[in-house]
C-alpha cells in the first residue's frame, strides 16, 4: 500500500489555503449538522468558500452512515463533476467524503452500488480530509464503511484511490468533542494499533507505525479526555489515530473489528464503544499468540515494570486495557448496551462472517470462540 497525502499538522495550519484551494473552481464539503456549528469549522468553511469558485455543502452525514444515506446524499447532489472534495468530521463524514471523491470524478459507470459489488474505479477526484475526532484514521485509510441495514452489518468499501491527496490535522477541531467520544474515538484508535500490530498481515512498516502510535496514544489519551483544551494532548491523539489508519492501510484489523461489526450494524452501537467492550476480551483471547509482541506494547506503558518476563508483560496489559476502558468510563457489558444474551447467536454467526477480518486473527478462531468471548460480557 502507497500512502502519498501530503500532511499539514498543528493548531491553524489552515490559516493559508490558497495553495490547496488555487485551482479549484467546484468544491463539494461534507459535514454534518454537529460539526457545522463548531465555530473553528464555521471559520474554515467560510475561508473555503471565499477560495474556490462554487461550494456545495452537504451537512447531513448521519453517524455510522448506511449505504441508504450515501444514496439519499448523492441524490441531492448535481451530476456535474466535482474539482476537490472536502470532508470536516469524524469516520462517519470522511468516509462518505472518500466515497464521493469517486463517486464525483464524473465517471458515470462508477456507482455506489457498483464500488459495493466490488468494482475498483480508476478516477477520483482530489481530496482534503480533516477530522474532528482521535479516532478512526479513515484520513488514512483505503476503506469507507458503511451500515448495511438489511444484512444488520456493516461492509468496506476498499480502494487505494480512497487516500487522500491532502490531510489537516488540527487540534484545535477536536477540542469540542464530548468526553464520551474522545473516549470512545480514542479506544477505536487502540484497537486499529494493537489489532494491526498482531494481525497475521503485520510486517516490518505496520509495527513501526503501530508502536508509534501506541506510544503516543498511551501518553496522551486520558489527558486529551480530561483536559479537552489541551492542545498538544489533542495532536499526539491526531498523529495517534493517524498511525492507526496508516496501521490499517498495510495490515489490518482483525478480532475486535469483526465482532463489533454487527454491534453497529444491528444495533447502532457507536463504533467505538462496540469495540471498547471487546478490546481487553479480545486481546485476552488471542495473548498465548501474541506474547512477544504484547511485552513490546507494555513496555510502552507509563510506568511499565520493565524487569518483568514476557509472559508476565503479555497477562499485564491485558490487565491494563480492562482498566483503562473503565477509567474512561465506557460500557463494558453487552447489558449496558441493551444487548440480550438470546442475540448472542446471531451476534456469534455475523462476527464469524466477517471473512476478511477473521482471517487476519493470528490464531484459530472458531464460530463458538467468538460466541464465549460474546457471552463472557454479556
Ligand atoms: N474508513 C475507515 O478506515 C474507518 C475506520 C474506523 C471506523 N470507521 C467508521 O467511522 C465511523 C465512526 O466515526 P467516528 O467514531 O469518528 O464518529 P462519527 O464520525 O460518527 O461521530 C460521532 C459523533 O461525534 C460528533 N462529533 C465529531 N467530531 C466532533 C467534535 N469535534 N465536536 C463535537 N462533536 C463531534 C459527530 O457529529 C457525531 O455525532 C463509523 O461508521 C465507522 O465504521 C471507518
Ligand atoms: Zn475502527
């Protein structure tokens, strides 16, 4: 995978657009009715729009969109071709922003139902994408994700042209994220890390971003949560997500993404705190074929015993990310999410589905693993 977007990090690294923006007549900038209303975005938008010929805004981006609000979106969108496409927002808005940097190119044969059968486009338009949570990394991603609700599960939608050309990493967006979410965004980050990190595809460049981003993730989650102004807290939490999407583009995630897939299909359960609940479970599971690596993410932690075996590393961080999703705060029951033990089942046969993701696990799984895994957080 070739990640070639040029990055501009740091507090008002927008403040001169013009060379992004020069020559671009039609922009097409996607949000949604929360992020809009941000007065630091409300900023960038108007500075945006003073810089491109036309702007089109498309402010409805529902969270964990389905593949029946990209289709509504489109509707309301003219069929003339677009010169940038701009995301502001977290996964949910990126994502639909990368689907209509293809879906926008003016190639007519690329649909969304035609990328869902598979259909690799070969034209996109250029791309910006800023996100407004720490978070999904989707900025860095080939994927978009979307809500399929009549298979009660969601599916990616995977390109390399889905990379973007350009990424803003801006502190100051996230600064108004509820704690719940940075959590949340925060934890689904972890997962893209430490699932990467131990994925049957991870190889020499995933692990370096990996444990880079676990370094800084580890250091800086808990203060972003708590001190939501704190602005280098709230960068390294952007460079962390980063690293998790760049994770994803060369290895992938695997255990915890599977099975939270029909928790936010289904059941709408935000992406992060589905996969919160599953983090330390899953990660218990799949230790005896991680061991080594494990000690090599404890040993990042604050005040890690650095004297201790790796089996003894492997057993604490497992310890430790049970406690750090209680210290957020976060659900750590299916109960507290509404989830009956009956759905169990179901929950088990969609997650095992999930092929893509399961085969990348780096151990034997089966259909009644995953289903003790479910019921032992039920
Ligand atoms: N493409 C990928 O590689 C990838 C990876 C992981 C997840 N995803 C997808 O991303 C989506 C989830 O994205 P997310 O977790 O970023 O959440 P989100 O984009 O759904 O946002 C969650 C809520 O937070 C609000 N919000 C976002 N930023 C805010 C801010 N700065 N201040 C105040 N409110 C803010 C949004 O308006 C929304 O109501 C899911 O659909 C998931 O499947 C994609
Ligand atoms: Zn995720």
């Amino acid at each position: 995978m070739h990640i070639n977007s040029t990055i501009i990090s740091g507090q008002h690294a927008l403040s001169d657009m013009g060379y992004l923006l020069a020559d671009k007549g039609r922009a097409v900038l996607v949000t949604d009715k929360n992020i809009v209303g941000i007065p630091e975005v409300a900023g960038l938008i108007a500075q945006i729009r003073r810089g491109v010929g036309s702007l089109v805004l498309v402010d409805n981006v529902p969270p964990e969109p389905s593949q029946h609000d990209v289709a509504a979106i489109l509707r309301g969108l003219d069929a003339a071709p677009a010169d940038i496409i701009i995301g502001i927002g977290g996964g949910s808005v990126m994502d639909v922003a990368k689907l209509l940097s293809l879906l926008c190119a003016g190639d007519l044969t690329v649909t969304l139902d035609s990328l869902l059968a598979g259909e690799k486009p070969r034209q996109k338009t250029t791309s910006l994408l800023i996100p407004t949570t720490a978070g999904t990394g989707s900025e860095a991603t080939p994927n978009a994700i979307l809500a399929i609700p009549e298979q009660e599960t969601k599916v990616g939608i995977i390109t390399p042209l889905m990379i973007p050309d350009f990424v803003a990493l801006l502190p100051e967006l996230t600064t108004s994220m509820p704690a719940r979410i940075a959590a949340s965004t925060g934890i689904d980050a972890l997962c893209h890390l430490i699932e990467c990190f131990t994925a049957t595809c991870a190889n020499p460049v995933s692990d370096n971003v990996a444990l880079q981003g676990m370094s800084k993730l580890f250091a800086n989650l808990e203060i972003a949560v708590g001190q939501p102004g704190n602005m280098l807290a709230r960068l390294n939490m952007l460079w962390a997500s980063y690293y998790g999407g760049a994770a994803i583009a060369h290895a992938g995630t695997h255990l915890v993404h599977a099975m939270s897939y029909p928790l936010g299909g289904k059941y709408h359960i935000p992406h992060g705190v589905a996969n919160a609940i599953l983090l330390a479970p899953c990660m218990r599971f799949i230790r005896p074929a991680a061991v080594e690596k494990f000690a090599l993410v404890y040993d990042l932690l604050p005040n890690a015993d650095l004297t201790l075996a790796a089996s003894a590393k492997s057993h604490a961080l497992v310890e430790y990310l049970d406690e750090l999703v209680k210290r957020l705060d976060l659900p750590i029951k299916l109960a507290d999410l509404r989830i009956a033990p009956d759905d169990i089942p179901y929950l088990a046969q969609s997650a095992i589905s999930v092929q893509r993701l399961i085969k990348n696990v780096p151990m034997p799984v089966s259909q009644e693993d995953i289903y003790a895994i479910y019921h032992a957080i039920r």
